[in-house]
C-alpha cells in the first residue's frame, strides 16, 4: 500500500557558525518533538520559516519542509561597521517596524521576525570635522540627549561615530582656521546658545577671531556670512569706523570712531570705514585743510559750534577728530602779474579779483567760476588776423572758469567791455591785456562779411581801427536802363582820441559798422548812377562814383574823405574794380564792341610793325654792303703783310739753324759736365752716410751689451742679497723656534755624556787633547 514519491533525498549538514533556512517546517512540542496529525501526517507551519543552525548529526527534511537557499554562514559585524535591523513581526520587546542597530564587533544570529537592511559602516570624524545630524523621529543620542523629530545638531568628537537608525547624516563639516588676519563673520539662524556659552538671539551677527578660537566649527543654527580679513594701519594712516560696537556688542548707530595707525583691527558686523583707509594729511608750507565741525566740540582752547569752518596751515602733519569733516586740501594759487582768479565771499556773496600775488583761499572765501556766453568761449580760444579771417590756433584746452578771463588785445584794435555792475563801460585800445572783473563782459563784434556783404558773418571781441578795406558788389541801373555789377572797394579808417572818452564809446556806438558803411555807399552810387546812360557812365565811371561818394567841394572838384559821424569812419578812397552788365545781352553787345575795337587796335599795330621791320631791314641791308667793301679791303692789307712777314721768316730760317745747333751742343756738354760733378758729390755723401750708420749700429750695439750685462750683474747681486737675508731669516728663525735652553743643552750635551762615561770608569782626573782642540780639563 505504499509507494515512493521522491527520493532518496540528502540529508542537512549545518556546519559551525552556519545556518539555514526551512520553509514550511513541522510544529513541535514542548520537548521539540515532532507533532503528527490524525492520519500519521507531520503538522506543518504554512507559510512560515525556521532557521536552523549547527548541529552534530545531519537532519533531514520532512514531507512538505523546503530548503530556502543554501547553506549560509553566519554574518560577521567587523569593528565601526553595524547592521541595520528591522522587526518584521513582534518579538519580546519588539514592535513590527521597530530598527535597531547590531554594532560589531561580534557575529550576528538571524532570526525570523528580523530583517537585516543594510550594512552602516562608521564615519571617520577628523580633527577639526563635526558631523551634521538630522533626528527622523524623536530620540536619544549617544551622550543621552533627548532629540525632537527634524531637530539637527553636530557631534564633534573626533573618531568613528556609527549614526543611530533614527539619525540622518546631513554632511561633514570643515572648520575655519582663524588666524591673526582673517576673523569669521557669523549669524544666527535663530536663538540658540552657541558652544561657548553664549546666547544668540535670531539674526543678531557677530565675529569669531583668533582670541576666542584657532579653528571654528559653525554650528546648525549659525550662518557663515563671510571671512573678515584683518584692517591694518601704519603710523601714517587713519581710519574713522562707522557704527561702531559697544562693549555689549550693539551697534552705536550715527557714532563714529577713530582708529590711529600703527594699530590692526577687525570691523565688526554692521561697522563700515568711512573713506575707507586714509593717510596722514601732510601739509607743506603753501598748503592747508578746509575743515568744518559736525557738532559742538572743544578745539585745544576754542569752542567749535556745529557747521564752524576754519584752516590748519602747514607745514604740519593731521589727523581729524570724529567732530570734524576735512571739505578740501587747499593749495597758495600763484599768480603771475597777468593772471589772477575769481574768489567769492561765502559769507556775503561778494565776487572779487585777485591779481598778481600768491593768495591761499580763506575758511569763508571759495573760488567762483566766471560764466561768459558761448560765443565769447569760442573767440577766446581763437587768433583775429588783419584779413578778417579768424584762424583757429589748433584745440585750445577748455578755460578754467575760476581763472580771471584774460584777453591780449591784438595791435590797432580795440576792446569795449561793459560793466553790468556799475552800469558803465570802458574801452581798452592794443596792444594791451584785457582781464575781466567779475561783473564786466566783452561787447562782442557782430559784423557783415563775405562779397557781397552778409550780415552777422564775423564775430570778433575787438574792433580793427584800420586802416583797412572792405569789398562790396552793388548792382545799379542806368538811365536808359542798364542793370550793371559793380565791385567796389572801400578803404576806411577810425577817427578815434584814446584820451577822449566819448569818442572812443563812439566808435562802439554802430553795432555792424561794416554792413551800414556798406548800404549808406551803395545807395549813393545807385542814385548817381540812375541819372547817366550807360555810355557816359562807362567812360567816367570812377570819377562818377567817386562824386557821388564824395561830394564836391565849392572848387568843383571831388573831395578825398566821406565822415560817418556816428561812429567816426571814414571812408578814404574808392576802388571800382569791376564794372559787368548784369543783362546777358547787354554783356554779349559790350563784349562785341570791345572785341571789334581790339582787333582795329591790333590790325594798326600789326600795320605799324610792319612798317617799321621794313624800314629797319633797308638800313641792316645798306650796312651789309657797306662792311663788305670795307672788309675786302682790309683783307688786302693783310695779304701784304702776310708775303712780307714771310719773306722775312725764310730768311732768318737759313741763319738761325746753324746758330741754335752750335748752341745746343755747347750747352749739352756743359749739362754733362754738371751731371758728372753733381754725381761725385752724390756719391762721396752716401759714403759719408754708410760709414756713420754703422758707426751708429755698432755703438749701440755695444751699448745694449753693456746694459745687459749690467742687469745681469745686478740681478745676481740682487739674488745672492736675497739668499743671504733668506738664509739669515732661517738661522733666525731656527735659533728662536729652538731657543736659548734648547741650544745651551745641545751644546753641553756632548760633554756631559764624555764626563759621564769617563765617571763610569772611575777616572778623578784626566786630560783630552787632539789637534784643533784645547787642552780642557775636566773634573767629575
């Protein structure tokens, strides 16, 4: 009734320190016996496991119990590791859900209702290192602190820190090394109270230096807000600190406190430097400071009031107090004699001129700046030729306004400043430098310009007094209506007294002289001219216009001079320096005219040259012939003569030969006569030089002899002097290395050992002699 299902099935082997896993395994009792069912069946636990471990005999697995996995060594936990635990069910004291820790070192036994999630291994906490921790639910930490759930903290014990399960490691935490330059700026997060027992109130800020700490760790609730390097002074600088920090550590808000070099500090939170580092106010002896108070304060012996100014003058050195404010360094201004500046009374608001001196402003005094209108800026910086044409003198640097406004009047001109002030003007004629008050501006010239005249095309400071000219084009119609062009030019002048004050206004008293000279002329000569026809005006035009211009005197005649009395100028001459039509036919029709009559004045020229080159070459011809006869003639007379001359030269021809040969031989044997005496002179004189040169040679060579063998004589003697002084030092030296003692014992020692010997063979008395000694006795 019976039958094999499985099997044979290998039985379990556990060996020590291992383990095993049984599903499904069989209930026991009490006594760990195995419980059957009614029909003989093993009773098994559905569902469930059992671990079972080492045992000495191997067991086999009974009908429905599984192996779960394999055979399996039990877990070492080595040292700084721990096994996170989680009770799956509940045990004892355990509740499904609780985690622990299984810190090693040590071997961990499994069991059902444990699960092992994971394997923690410690963290290492360096020196100057804290651990942030983070608390999951309420707890106790390692120095049995009791933690809220989120509440995070720091463990600053160096070693190995295994975290708790219920502790979450936020981060590792460096310190800051604080040193004698950098202190740390710190913030509270909240209200706390910090490691060195202080307490913090939320946002208050504060700094950690070297004095309270070499390194710092910042805690969870504080806030690094940076690193402060230290603020060092030498003995020349100056700081002032804004909102200083009391001893309580609360900000002074609107105090201010000053800090002298040599010193170091750190500024605290919420202080700042005003100006930042400053140095020592070092005056010279043209220098001094502009101070002024902030609040009453007692000065050395003075008492200062709240805005009080007053000057230190150098030379000294300065440093302000927290109840003054330095306004400015000021500098003596030198001025030359043509400079000056502007300085304006703060007190009363008075402008004055300072001219020519060195002046240092004073506590209540402060420069002024001169505004003038823009044009004037522009003819400041610009040179007035006597063409009219104003030439830029390349790029002027910008005026200083504080500076007196100083402008060279050029030569016969002149320059109407007004003075607004004291409602009068003056006039300055050049060459001269005119330098503004602080009421007083330039009359500025506005005149007409270009051909024909435009007005307000010359802008200039001062006035030409001339004499000059102006050119104008005036167009004018004649009777028989005519339209002409005319380009006239004017010479003029001013009629000025620089002693007579109202004629010199005068000349001023016309805004654009130029453009109403120019208009009152051009009406003149457009009136005139109407009342002629273009004929008679094209012949007489100029004493036309000049008429016209002019007036005539009682004599009939034109007079030299037209006066404008409102300005006194004058108007000297009248140059017409082009009359053209300004009709086009017109212009044709006077060109055709002047055109026929050049050709009738060239063709009558042309006539009278020829005329004349005919009558000039008759007379060249009448000379030709003339000079030819004259010159055949003449060349007859040198053909005579010619003949004569040669005759007379055959002549001499046959006598002079035989003559010059005679005297060419008797001079050629004088020559050779000569030469032979001269030779011989030659001769006997380089004999004479030879025998004295080799005289010569062979006495300095003998003289050289002689030296040398001197310098060897001499060196010898030199060399035997020094050997002996050589040889002399060492016996020298020897006998005082040696001294006395030493050779007085050399010497008796020979003796003393002959008398010693001689004592040895019982001698009392005995005689020594040889040849080349004495006799000596000697008596032992």
């Amino acid at each position: 009734h019976q039958s094999v299902v499985s099997g044979p099935t290998a039985m379990i082997m556990v060996p020590p320190r291992n383990y095993c896993i049984i599903e499904n395994p069989v209930l026991r009792d009490a006594k760990s016996n195995v419980i059957r069912g009614e029909h003989g069946q093993f009773k098994l636990r559905h569902s469930d496991q059992e671990i079972r471990f080492e045992s000495a005999d191997p067991f086999p697995l009974y009908p429905g119990e599984n192996l779960f996995g394999k055979v399996t060594p039990l877990q070492v936990v080595a040292p700084n590791t721990a096994i996170r635990l989680r009770a799956i069910r509940d045990f004892k004291d355990r509740k499904a859900g609780d985690e622990w820790l299984y810190k090693g070192p040590g071997t961990y036994i499994p069991a059902v209702e444990v699960q092992v999630v994971e394997v923690t291994k410690a963290i290492i906490i360096k020196p100057n290192q804290a651990l942030r921790l983070k608390a999951r639910k309420d707890t106790i930490d390692f120095q049995n602190k009791p933690r809220k759930a989120g509440e995070e903290w720091l463990v600053r014990v160096e070693g190995a820190y295994l975290p708790d399960v219920h502790e979450e490691v936020r981060e590792t935490i460096s310190a800051y090394v604080l040193t004698e330059k950098k202190a740390l700026h710190l913030s509270a997060i909240t209200t706390f109270t910090d490691i060195r027992g202080s307490e913090r109130k939320a946002g208050e800020q504060w700094l950690v230096t070297i004095n309270d700490a070499e390194t710092h760790i910042p805690d969870v609730y504080e806030r690094v807000v940076g690193e402060i390097p230290i603020t060092t002074l030498t003995s020349r600088q100056y700081a002032i600190v804004l909102d200083p920090v009391d001893s309580n550590g609360r900000n002074q808000f609107g105090f201010r406190q000053l800090h002298k070099g040599e010193t170091s500090f750190f500024l605290r939170p919420g202080e700042r430097l005003e100006s930042g580092i400053q140095n020592v106010h070092v005056l010279e002896d043209d220098e001094a400071l502009l101070l002024r108070a902030r609040e009453s304060f007692q000065d050395d012996k003075e008492k200062r009031k709240p805005g009080d100014r007053w000057m230190i003058h150098g030379p000294t050195d300065y440093v302000p107090n927290i109840h003054v404010d330095v306004v400015e360094k000021r500098r003596a201004i030198p001025l030359d004699e043509n400079e000056g500046i502007y300085v304006r009374d703060i007190k009363n608001g008075r402008v004055r001129a300072v001219k020519g001196q060195s002046y240092m402003l004073k506590s209540d005094e402060e420069l002024w700046e001169k505004h003038v209108p823009t044009v004037v800026e522009e003819l400041l910086g610009k040179d007035v030729t006597r063409d009219k044409n104003i030439r830029d003198a390349g790029k002027t640097p910008a005026r200083d306004k504080t500076r007196v406004v100083a402008y060279r009047t050029p030569h016969n001109s002149a320059v109407q400043i007004y003075d607004y002030k004291a409602k009068q003007s003056r006039v300055v004629y050049g060459p001269d430098l005119v330098m503004l008050g602080p009421d007083e501006q330039f009359t500025i010239q506005s005149l007409s310009g270009e051909v024909p005249k435009r007005p307000h095309v010359i802008k200039s400071l001062c006035l030409l007094l001339g004499p000059d000219f102006m050119t104008d084009v005036v167009v004018v119609e004649t009777s028989d209506h005519a339209r002409l062009s005319l380009k006239l030019s004017y010479n003029w002048h001013f009629d000025y007294d620089p002693a007579d004050h109202s004629k010199s206004s005068a000349i001023f008293s016309v805004p654009d002289f130029v453009g109403d000279a120019c208009k009152a002329i051009a009406s003149r000569v457009r009136g005139i001219v109407a009342a002629h026809s273009f004929d008679n005006f094209h012949k007489g035009s100029a004493s036309i216009i000049r008429e016209a211009v002019f007036g005539i005197d009682s004599d009939g005649k034109a007079r030299n001079r037209f006066v404008f009395t409102a300005n006194n100028l004058v108007i000297t001459n009248i140059d017409i320096q082009s009359v053209e039509p300004v009709d086009s036919r017109t212009r044709d029709a006077l060109q055709k005219s002047v055109q026929l009559a050049i050709e009738i004045t060239t063709k009558s020229q042309e006539a009278e040259a020829r005329h004349e080159a005919e009558r000039r070459e008759q007379q060249a011809r009448g000379r030709l012939e003339r000079q030819k006869i004259a010159d055949e003639a003449e060349a007859e007379k040198s053909r005579r003569s010619l003949l004569e001359l040669q005759a007379a030269s055959a002549a001499v021809e046959s006598t002079g030969q035989a003559t010059a040969e005679a005297k060419a031989r008797a001079q050629a044997a004088e020559i050779e006569g000569k030469g032979a005496v001269k030779q011989s002179e030659l001769a006997a004189e380089a004999e004479a030089i030879k025998a004295s040169a080799t005289l010569e040679q062979k006495k300095a060579s003998q003289d050289a002899a002689i030296a040398h063998q001197k310098a060897l004589d001499d060196l010898e003697i030199s060399k035997a002097r020094d050997l002996a002084e050589i040889e002399a030092e060492k016996f020298k030296s020897i006998v005082d290395a040696l001294g006395s003692a030493t050779l007085e014992a050399i010497a008796q020692a020979g003796p003393d050992v002959q008398a010693k010997l001689l004592a040895g063979l019982g001698l009392k008395t005995f005689l020594l002699t040889d040849a080349s000694s004495p006799l000596g006795l000697f008596r032992q």
